[in-house]
C-alpha cells in the first residue's frame, strides 16, 4: 500500500466529482463504472490514512519510556537529530543536559524498586513542569535522563537547572513512613555546527560526571528520614 500515489488518488477524486453528469441514457454504464472507481479509491484512501495514523501511534509508543512518560534513549536521539539534521547550523543554539540522580542505588536498596520507580516518576514530572516551551527531555535508562534546550545564550539552560534543582529541595518523595529527599548532579554542553550528536552527549555527560565529584556532598546518598508521626504513603 506504501506505493500507491495519493496525489494521483486525490487528483481522480477530484475529476470525478467535478465532471459533468451526462444526460439520462448517455454512457450510463461508464457513469456507472466511474462512480465504483470512485467509491473504492475513497475507501482505499480511508484504509491509507488510517493506517499513517497506526504507525505515527507505533513510532510513538517504541520512543517512549514506559515508566516516566518521556521520550526514551531512541525517541531522545531521533527528535534531536529531526530537527538538527536538515539544518545543522542550528546546534550550536543548543544546549543539551545530562541529568543523574544522586544516591540512587541507596533508595532501591532502602526501600525496594518500588520507590526508585516513584522517584524516577517526580523527578520527570519536575523536569516537565520547568522545561521551556523550545525543549523537549527524555530517560536514557536507570536514573539518567537528558533535556534538549534550543537557546542562543546559556542563560535559559542555568535557569532550567537551577528550577529543577530548587524543586527537588522543596519536594521530597514521601514513601509510607520515609522522607525521600532527591538530588541530582546536572552537565551540560554546547551544541557545534558538525551535528556531532553523540559527541554532544558524551561531553554533556562528561561534564555531569566531574560536577558529581567536585563536591562529595552531592555523590552522597539521598537524605531520608523516618517520620515519627503522621506519615503517609506516597501518592506519585
């Protein structure tokens, strides 16, 4: 079905509609005909379109991280290089952040999967709520996620990180008797007029890295406290 010619469809839609009825008994039966032809190119029009508007659902499924509702590894790569690659020339008015959760290993050990999911779930939320309308952001796995930031100057991309940041202060994750409080080490890098997307990455991550372990206070674990009284499940 993929080779049909739509415009060519469309075009004999269109001169059918548009040609005159002939008189009673004149080529009845070719009017006949034409409007059977008619008939079954509109059907296989509507079996067309229905079928574009399945893949476009499939494709958006297959880019999509189930557990936080970004776009994933794949679906993160292949909306960068969409808009990059018929004009390269705009990476260098992008700013891409690698984003890693800080301790996270020690939530899944404290309080099962279950948590870490919750966690991993906030923290996309938060990424969402302050992601400008010139981004989009997505999970690369575990609990690393990167955030795509069209820009010309570094200013927007400061902000974004220290919104986000600021959130996670002042929201921690409550987890049935337990406190989850959530940080994250952030790097970010530049984008160059090569359409280098995976060195883009790379040096992002890089640069999450060295922020990681310039300060020990934030390679530490997630603070938690147990609450002694009045603690709630987590509704995430």
């Amino acid at each position: 079905m993929k080779d049909v010619d739509l415009p060519l469809l469309q075009s004999l839609i269109k001169a059918a509609e548009t040609r005159p009825v002939p008189q009673h008994g004149e080529n009845g039966g070719l009017t006949t005909e034409l409007t059977t032809l008619v008939k079954h190119v509109r059907s296989l029009q509507e079996r067309l379109d229905q079928s574009e508007n399945r893949v476009k659902q499939l494709e958006g499924l297959v880019d999509t991280d189930d557990l936080t509702g970004l776009l994933n590894r794949r679906g993160f790569t292949r909306q960068l290089s969409l808009h990059l690659g018929e004009n390269t020339a705009e990476m260098a008015n992008v700013r891409v952040i690698i984003a890693d959760l800080d301790g996270f290993k020690h939530t899944n050990d404290a309080y099962g999967h279950a948590a870490g999911d919750a966690v991993l779930r906030h923290f996309a939320r938060l990424i969402t709520k302050h992601l400008p309308r010139q981004g989009f952001a997505g999970r690369l796995g575990g609990d690393e996620f990167a955030i795509a930031i069209y820009a010309p100057g570094v200013k927007d991309a400061e902000r974004f990180i220290a919104r986000v940041k600021s959130s996670l202060h002042r929201a921690p994750i409550m987890w049935q008797q337990a406190q989850i409080r959530v940080q994250a080490s952030f790097g970010m890098a530049k984008g160059a007029e090569n359409g280098d997307l995976e060195g883009l990455l790379h040096r992002a991550d890089q640069e999450m890295y060295r922020n990681k372990h310039r300060n020990p206070a934030t390679n530490a674990s997630m603070d938690d406290a147990i609450l002694r009284e009045g603690g709630k499940n987590s509704a995430a």
